[in-house]
C-alpha cells in the first residue's frame, strides 16, 4: 500500500464569516431582461408601435369633436356605410358616425373600464382570500 505524503498536505485556519461571503458577481434578473429585450430590433419597433397606439387613443380623442351620442345624422341616408376615403378613413357605421373616430374612443373607453375592473377584481379577491384565510402576507 502506498504511503500518503504529509508534505503536500496543509492545514487551513477555520474562519466561520468565509461561508457568508459571496464569490459570484452581482446579478440582476431585471438588467438581464432588459438586456435581452433592447438587442432586437424588432421588439423595440413594437414597442414604439404599442405606445403609439396607447398614447393615441388618449391624444386623439381630446383633439376630435367626435360625439358618441351626437344623432344629428340618424336620417341623413347619404351619410350611412359610406367607403373608407380621404375624410372618413374608416368608414362610417350606420348612423353615420365616422368609425376611425369611434375605434380611438372605444380603445379608450376600454382602457378606463379595464383599469377599473381590475381594481375591483383584486379588491374581491383581497376580500375572499381574507374571509378564507389563505392570505399570507410576506
């Protein structure tokens, strides 16, 4: 059997803080994330293509004298299904009303509701999750 060499052998000071310390470099999953969504090109592109329709339906509606209620044009026949062109680029529905006009209010409307649906939604859920209790907190 062959003798085991004490010379290549050392003994190490016990130090109970060197566990504690961390030896990887500083990790961000957000940085990451981000990172990884600004080195294509495309996703940038739809991005900008979100917001523009976000911001939109918020801009266009302040700068239009669309009025959803507005009947003026009920039994005006000529102004019904008109073709998409250069005044309505849309159309008009079947009270005549322009409907690239109503699409930015109904996108919108849609927004409004969504946020406030959802706040609701979570307040019930909040509520359930309490009178169940299976609400943990942390």
């Amino acid at each position: 059997m062959a003798s085991i060499d004490k010379n290549k052998f050392q003994f190490v000071k016990r130090d109970d803080f060197a566990s504690e310390t961390i030896d990887a470099p500083a990790y961000s999953y957000w940085r990451s994330v981000i990172r990884q969504f600004l080195k294509k090109k495309s996703t940038i592109i739809m991005l900008a293509v979100l917001l523009t329709i976000i911001l939109m339906s918020f801009i266009y509606p302040m700068l239009s004298d669309f009025d959803y209620n507005d009947v003026s044009k009920v039994n005006d026949f000529s102004a019904r299904y008109i073709a998409p062109n250069g005044e309505f680029w849309f159309g008009t529905d079947s009270n005549g009303k322009s409907l690239f006009d109503g699409v930015w209010f109904g996108a919108r409307k849609f927004y409004f509701d969504f946020r406030y649906c959802d706040s609701h939604q979570l307040d019930h859920w909040y509520c359930c999750r309490w009178y169940l209790g299976d609400f943990k907190i942390g």
